[in-house]
C-alpha cells in the first residue's frame, strides 16, 4: 500500500502546504519522495521512510546527523559568504518533538529540506567535477574533525571491517542458503586470494598508526551535490557517518568518480579506473585535508580504492549467495553483476598502483 505523504508531511513542522510527493532518487536503502508546497516562496522537502532492518536503532542513526548536520552548520556559518540551507543537510523536527515520527505500520520517517539547483552524477565525465567531489568529501571531513562531545554512534556495526566482511562470506559461502555458491566459483577464488591484503588498514588502527576519525562511510559520487555551476555543494546521505578510517571514505569516491562505467556494468570490458580522475579527485580531497591527514594515511590513500571497491564487491557477493536480502535488486542476479564489475574495477586500480602511489606523492 502507498503511503500517504500529505499525512506523513503533517507530522513534521514543515514551513509550507503540501502539494505533490512523488518518489525520488536512486538510493538501495530508503523509500524517498520529493514533496513539492503549494507557495513558490517555500522550501520543498525530502521524506523517507527509513530502512529499520538495516538501521537497527533509528534514533542513534537521527542523533548522529543532528550533531553532523548543527556542527557543520556552525563551521559553515563562519564562512562569509556560505549558503547554509543548500551546503548543509537540515532536518526537520517531527511535533512529537524528535528529528523522526513512525506511523501506523510502525515504520520510521523523517524529512530534509530539499537543497534547490543542485546536479547529482552517478558517473564523473570530467577531472572537474572529480576535483569538486574531492574536494566536498575532504571539507567535510576537515569540518568534522574537531566535532565535541562522545563519539558518535555506530550505524551498522563492522560496515567496513573487511575481516568481518570476509568472515560472513566464507561462512554464507559455505553454508549456501540460496543454493548459488557453484556459480561464484571465480569469484570466490578472487576474494580469497586478495583477503589477507585487504587487512592491512585495520592491522595500522590497530597498531596506532592511523587514528580513528568520523568518516561518511558511503561516499559514492552521488552521495556529493554540486552547485549549477558544478561547483562542490553539499555531502549528503548521512546515514553512516560514523567512527572510521579516511581511506573508507577516499576509497569508496574514487570506486564511483573514477570509475567510466556503471557499478553494475555488464559489459567487464568497459570498466576501468580513470587514471586522470583519479588524480583530479585526489587532488580537490587532499587540498582541504593535507594539513589534517598524518604521513601514515597519506601514504595508503592509494591503496584505499582497491580495498574499498573490494569490499563493495564482497558485499554485493555476500548478499548473493545470501539470497539477496540486503541490496534492492532489479534482476534476479543483479547483485552477482555488480560484484562482477567492482571486481573487475579492482582489477585495474591494481594495473594502475603505481602511478596512484606516485600521483599522491607528487600531491604533497
């Protein structure tokens, strides 16, 4: 049954009358709709019904981006000249008095204003628009960095953490429960001969050598807005910020801003990582954070693509041989494709590490 969005939009303490909602965006996660108001004049808005098999705990998740989202507005409001309302993600409080409501199923729902003008890209065509991206996910970063009070909460326990990523394959894959394990032989084969070198930035936390520091944690290029002039704008999709490692975030924009296919391309042979892209995108990240990065981090940021698009990759895999309970799928083997083509990205980001390790050093 379709939800009934004007009753949802009465629940929030909008600024303006419901006109239309339609559905928006391409997200795997969320229900997204755009509600357009009755009067020119007002902000238009984004509801989503959230995902709670996902999201285990709803207010811990609307917790962390109300301190993300107030500490960037106070960073940005020191910024002459910042457009707050179209930098800054805003929530927008329930009258129950939370930033979320649940309605009669149960399921939870909040709303944004909708950020006006902006361009969104799931494949990056130029070295300027990667240089932007770079460039968002590192302000944002940068502004984070001195966030006060406990650390924020953990959204999805082990998001990242590739050994737990690898032990709950190897465990599925064994197990077998939709019956699909004969058909990623290959691939598996691929995971477990790249495995103990996916570690390697959890072996540097562990050891102290990389700190902890708030990430995004899902930093596809069309989770970063930009402006009409495709100018960086605004990081969106907040659900992950989290504790986590630089490379998680440096790792995943680089698997979508300089990847030239799609995350599911079927054809293998059109993808590959865009040399170029990728030093465009480094280069806009490390001219907001190169003060802040210790050496450590610097010198594996290269390396960060290749664990983070592998991980991607297990994720689709696992979610696979799983029986296809986490992603939304639009084809009966749609997540095997997609693990298919990250794995081939993979693949070439390892043909080309030589030249990112030497671009990222010539950066600094």
């Amino acid at each position: 049954m379709s939800p009934d969005l004007r009753e949802i939009f009465d629940l929030f303490t909008a600024d303006g009358t419901f006109l239309k909602g339609e559905p928006y965006g391409s997200g795997h996660i969320h229900d997204t709709f755009r509600v357009e108001t009755k009067e020119s004049e007002k902000d238009n808005y984004i509801l989503q019904r959230l995902n709670d098999k996902i999201f285990k705990n709803i207010p811990e998740l609307q917790h962390n981006i109300e301190r993300v989202t107030i500490h960037l507005r106070e960073k940005l409001s020191a910024i002459p000249g910042s457009d707050i309302k179209r930098e800054c993600l805003r929530l927008i409080p329930a009258k129950n008095g939370n930033s979320w409501i649940t309605d009669k199923e149960g399921k939870f729902w909040r709303m944004y204003i909708f950020i006006s003008n902006h361009r969104s890209y799931n494949i990056v065509d130029t070295p300027v628009k990667a240089f932007e991206g770079g460039k968002a996910i590192g302000r944002f970063q940068a502004m984070l960095a001195d966030l006060p009070g406990e650390p924020l909460f953990e959204t999805i326990p082990f998001f990242h953490d590739i050994e737990k990523r690898l032990e709950t394959f190897n465990r599925l894959l064994e197990k077998d429960p939709a019956g699909r394990a004969e058909k990623i032989v290959s691939e598996a084969e691929f995971v477990h001969k790249r495995a103990e070198e996916m570690k390697i930035i959890l072996k540097l936390g562990r050891e102290g050598k990389i700190p902890v520091r708030i990430t995004h944690n899902d930093t596809k290029f069309n989770n970063i807005l930009l402006d009409e002039n495709d100018k960086a704008l605004c990081v969106i999709d907040l659900d992950t910020v989290m504790p986590g490692y630089v490379h998680y975030d440096f790792g995943d924009a680089i698997r979508t801003a300089a990847n030239i296919a799609a995350e599911d391309e079927k054809e293998l042979s059109k993808v590959r990582m865009d040399i170029k892209l990728f030093e465009a995108y480094a280069s806009g990240y490390l001219s907001e954070t190169r003060d802040t990065l210790n050496p450590v981090e610097i010198d594996y940021l290269a390396f960060a693509p290749r664990l983070i698009t592998f991980t991607i990759a297990l994720r689709f895999l696992t979610d696979y041989i799983d029986g296809d309970n986490y992603f939304k799928i639009h084809h009966v083997h749609h997540n095997l494709q997609r693990a298919r083509a990250q794995f081939r990205l993979v693949e070439s980001m390892e043909e080309q590490y030589g030249e990112m390790n030497e671009i990222i050093a010539g950066l600094i």
